[in-house]
C-alpha cells in the first residue's frame, strides 16, 4: 500500500500533556478496573498508542482502506471498550491478546456500514440486514422477483424493503477482493494475491462475521478438552482466542513486546500434553470436534 499521510492529531488522539506514570500496560488495566477511576485508562491509552496506530494501519493495509485512519481508529477504540467489559482478570490472558476478538469485529463493522453505504439505525436493524444477506446466499444470489418474494417472506418484510436491504450488499460488485489464505499441504500458510473477480467485499464480509458468529457459538458448546485441542492445533489462545501472542523478551522500537503468531501443535504433542497413548487417538478428537463445527455452519458453505 502506497505510503498516506496522516494528521499527527489523529496519531496522538490519547497523549496527555504530562506524562503519567510508566507501568506495565497490564498493571493501569487491572488497577482502572479494580478502582473504576478513568485516569487509569487514559494511561494506558497514552502508552499504548503507538502500537495501537501501528495495528490499525495493518488493518489499512489488509483490507485496502488507506484513507480511513481516524474512523478505524475510533472503531478499534470502540472494540477496545466493549472487550474491557467482558474481561476477566481471573483468566489469565492479557488484555492486550484479549481486546483483539472485540477489536477486529467493531472494525469490521465499520467496513461493512462504510462500504455499503448502508448505516443501520439500531442493532435489530443492523442484525436483519446480516440475517437478509445469510437467506439471499441461500439462494445462490439470485435477484429474480421468486426469490426475492422467498427471501422477503422469511425476512417478514416487504419485496421493496427486501431490495433495499439487499441493495447495500451489492453496491461494491466487481472490485479487488480483500483477502485470501489458504493452507498448503505442509501446513504452511500462504497469502494470495488479490485479483478482480465478480464477488461482492461486502458480502464476503457479511458471510465471514455469519461464519465467524456461528464457530465460536458451536465451539464454546464443545466440552472443556474438546475447546482446548482445538485451541493447540489451530494455534490460538485458550482463554482470549487471539491468534497471537506478546513475546516480552523481544521488544519493538518503543519498547512494547513484539505480536507473534501462535504455533499449531503437532497431534504427537497435544497427545503428549493430554497423556493420551498415541498422535492417532488426538487427531480423531480433534476431527470428532472440528466435525461438530461444521455441522452448525453446513448451511453457509
């Protein structure tokens, strides 16, 4: 991505006049919740800024949005707040590997709004446009007025109002699609290159968040070993499921520990770490368990 400018107020949106204190960015998050005093937060706010500018700029980069640095930056924040309501200190993870789930899902948010052009009044609102995109795929995008008389029944609105909502999905027909991964043999992870094709972004991500909402349902019902084998063969967190790690024994230029991706574990170790006899009978587990996922979302692909 060509190299943007952007406003230093929008880089320095949370740098107080003077300093604060210089803790462990662990430490403000678990005293602002234990003492419920804003100041707290603002610290480490200041703090972590730089690293936060750093990730929403990746997020730039991902999802081919060069221009939109403050509001992405504001959608991080919003993830950011909502993931401090949710977490638990007793878990164990920290804040900064647990806010990303909360983070990554705002900011997509605002990408789908952003791009359709659709902006929904309230969260019903917003959960019907979702719900009418997840039908519509159903019945393979098809635009006739059959399907769209299908599509609006079950929606329970009228074929006008079914239009219009299904209209914000297609207004961004036949542009770069955003991004694509895929898993070689070896187990190595490869990026495509993005090319044009005849998919809507925004349906891909309205289909991507539906899938997303439907794994994590189905796998917080999987039973306690089942979650964690998966966590270790999929490479994420147990308790936050961030896909990543901070290695606090190697720092960035600023100091912060550096973001990492989580390893997948080979079947012979996790079979080792749950004392099973062979890598054969944590393989079965695992398929046993990844088998249930699919089933909750055999509907959407």
């Amino acid at each position: 991505m060509t190299e943007i400018y952007i406003d230093k107020a929008d880089l320095n949106m949370y740098q107080l006049k003077t300093a604060p204190p210089k803790w462990d960015l662990q430490e403000y998050i678990v005293t602002y919740l234990k003492e419920k005093d804003n100041r707290y937060l603002a610290w480490f706010l200041h703090y972590y800024e730089k690293t936060l500018n750093n990730n929403v700029q990746e997020y730039m980069r991902k999802l081919f949005m060069p221009e939109h640095f403050a509001d992405m930056k504001q959608a991080y924040i919003a993830g950011l707040l909502k993931a401090l309501k949710n977490y638990d200190i007793k878990q164990g993870a920290s804040f900064t590997s647990f806010k990303e789930r909360y983070v990554e899902r705002e900011i997509l948010d605002y990408v789908r709004s952003m791009r359709t052009g659709f902006t929904a009044q309230s969260i019903a609102e917003y959960a019907k446009f979702r719900k009418a995109m997840a039908i519509w795929y159903k019945y393979e995008r098809d635009y006739s007025d059959e399907t769209l008389i299908k599509v609006a029944g079950e929606l329970e609105e009228t074929v006008e109002n079914t239009k219009k909502i299904l209209l914000g999905g297609l207004l961004n027909e036949n542009r770069v699609d955003l991004y694509r991964q895929y898993t070689d043999d070896d187990g190595e992870e490869c990026t495509e290159e993005a090319h044009s094709d005849g998919t809507s972004d925004t349906y891909t991500l309205f289909m991507k968040n539906e899938l997303y909402t439907r794994l994590w349902e189905a796998y917080e019902k999987l039973e306690y070993t089942e979650r964690k084998m998966l966590s270790q063969r999929l490479g994420f967190c147990f308790e936050c499921h961030s896909l990543f790690y901070m290695d606090h024994n190697d720092l960035d230029e600023y100091g912060e520990p550096k973001k990492k991706p989580i390893k997948k574990m080979m079947y012979t170790d996790i079979a080792t770490d749950h004392e099973y006899s062979s890598a054969n009978t944590a393989h079965n587990k695992c398929e046993k368990a990844l088998e249930k996922l699919r089933k909750a979302i055999k509907d959407l692909i």
